[in-house]
C-alpha cells in the first residue's frame, strides 16, 4: 500500500513539473508544426547570397520625407534561420519584447537573447545573420547563409529609420522545394508596424501604444489618419519601400567576416541593381482649414471688404493637385461705422 501511496506521488510530482515547464516555454516564439506543408528533404544544405536593396526615395516617398535629425536610412539586417515551428515575427500577432526594441531602437540584443532561447529550448533556431546598415534610402546590404533540410526557412527584420516602430522584413520564407533548393527568389518589401508606438510620421516622439496592438502592413489607406506619413488615398498600393534578392551559390568552405558598421560601398546601388524606371508618387497639395473672416473695412455708407487666409500644410510634388487660392474676399458692411 504504501508503495503505491509513493507512486502515485511521484506521479504527481511528475505531472505538476511537466505543466510547469510547459507554462515557462510559453515565452518563446513557437507554433504547431504546419501539417499542409511539403517537409524539406534535401540531402545536402544550400548556401545563399542575400542583397537588400532600398527602394526609399523622395520621388517614390515625397510625404515628409526626412532629409535630416536624421535622414532616411536602414538599420543593420538581423535575420535566422529556422524550422516551422519558429516565428521571429508575424503578421497579426504580437511583437515580442525584443522585436519592440529592434523596431523601436534598432537595438537587437533582446531580440538575440529570444533567438537563443529558440534555439537551446526547442531546436528550432539553427543560424543568425547579419549585414551592416545603409546609410541612405536606396542603398544595399548583403549577407550569406547557410540552410539545411531541418531549417529551411529564413525570416529577417530591418528597421526603418527615423520611424516609430516601423521595420521590413520577411517572415519564414522557405527556401526548399520538395527535396530540391530553390535558386533564387526576389521579394518586394513593404512597410510593417510593430504595434508597440502610436507614432504616426517619421519623426514623431515616443508615444507607447497601450494595450499593445499586433504587428500590421501599413498600406496608402491604412492608418487612414492623415498625417501618416504613408498616407496616400489616391494610390490603390505603395510602392516597394525595399526588395531582397535570394540566389543560391556553390557550397564552400570560407568563412565569411561580415562588417557591421555601415561603409561606402553600400551607400547606392550599383550594376543591375540600379532601378531602370524610377516611381514618382503624385502628392497633392494640402491646406489649413479658413481662417474666421476679419474685420469690415470701409467708409461709412458705403459696401467695405473683409479677408479670410489658410496655409499650406503639404506642397505638391510630382505632378500632384496644386494648391487652391489661400485668401478670400468678400464684400460686406463696414464694423462700427459712425
């Protein structure tokens, strides 16, 4: 009896210890293995060669623009490779803590420290990669990874900056096809929110959202606030704020040192990555609400003139509606007249 008494205890034991590291796994980014996707089986891993190219100009991007405090420009690429099982980030799903302060701050060593976890805790994490920020708004940066059958999917982050919480990124593309690689795929990128800032321009100051929102494509009519600097209502689509070209390369042996400040040789694209036809985005001219008519003015007995004026909020740019007429007259009996 009491051998079984003691059994059963640890029986308990066992199970309140299993439901506890259950809850204490619940902190790193993992979700059920997909079963409607082909699993990879390669026999030999693949290396790849990715280039980020920006796409942010001011003809592309005329709304506020920033050209100074500090000009547009790209973080460093943080990126890993990784199985199914795995999310760096997602689309409509909360950004962890440390995607908050890449996104943010272009700060990465949460977010490394939740890789790690991923990696020690439930495998799912093989490999990080990294390239160097580009100082400018149609620069490049490029990196090389490795992938092998039990990881085949890259997912990566590069903050836009100055912005809220603004980044572009992919998110789990898998580079395996049945048991073959793939030998090159080329993605548009387009501008994500975090959900963590409620900031609605480039420059704007801190403005921490509360309850955090999840993670959301920011498109030419959503935030429909105005002010957003992608706010465009007469465009169906932005444009691609950036692209990344994936391309397998021949497997070696080197081992590849990569900087990680930014340099000249990534200011602007060169060869066949310079855009052969460049985007204009139209931007209409924007104007203040009237002002309150001023005061009559004219003699005694006779119809006098009042003014009302606005300001120009936005000028036009790249054949965008040009500004209407900012002062109105009209005629009226003069205030006070003795």
């Amino acid at each position: 009896m009491e051998t079984a008494m003691t059994a059963l205890f640890l029986s308990g034991a066992l199970c309140h210890l299993l439901v506890l590291m259950l809850g204490l796994s619940q902190g790193v980014h993992s979700v059920p293995v997909p079963t409607d996707l082909p699993m990879c089986t390669a026999s030999e891993p693949a290396q790849y060669s990715l280039t980020f190219s920006g796409k942010w100009t001011r003809a592309a991007f005329p709304k506020q623009y920033p050209v100074y405090r500090p000009p547009a420009q790209w973080s460093n690429l943080i990126g890993v490779t990784h199985s199914l099982d795995y999310h760096m980030w997602q689309r409509n799903e909360f950004a962890s803590n440390g995607v908050r302060e890449f996104a943010e701050k272009s700060e990465a060593w949460t977010l490394m420290k939740e890789v790690e976890t991923a990696g020690e805790r439930i495998q799912s994490v093989n490999g990080i990669l990294s390239a160097p920020a580009v100082v400018g708004g149609t620069g490049q940066m490029d990196t090389e990874f490795e992938v092998f059958a039990r990881h085949s999917l890259m997912s990566f982050m590069v903050r836009i900056i100055p912005s809220p919480d603004w980044f572009v990124g992919v998110d789990s593309i898998n580079l395996c096809n049945g048991d073959k690689w793939k030998e090159s795929v080329t993605l548009e990128l387009f501008p994500y929110d975090a959900g963590t800032d409620s900031g609605f321009t480039f420059s704007s100051p801190n403005f921490e959202t509360i309850p955090q929102d999840r993670i959301t494509q920011i498109t030419s009519s959503y935030p429909s606030h105005p002010a957003n600097s992608f706010f465009y209502p007469r465009l169906k689509h932005l444009p691609p704020i950036a692209k990344v070209k994936l391309t397998k390369i021949k497997k070696t042996n080197q081992i590849i040192s990569l900087p990680m400040e930014p340099t000249q040789s990534n200011l602007l694209p060169t060869g066949n990555e310079i855009e052969e036809t460049l985007i204009n985005t139209p931007l209409d001219c924007e104007v203040s609400v009237w002002s309150p008519w001023g005061l009559c003015k004219g003699k005694c007995g006779e119809s006098g003139v009042q003014h009302r004026t606005r300001y120009v909020i936005m000028h036009p740019a790249n054949n965008g509606v040009a500004c209407p007429l900012l002062e109105e007259e009209r005629k009226c009996i003069p205030d006070n007249c003795l």
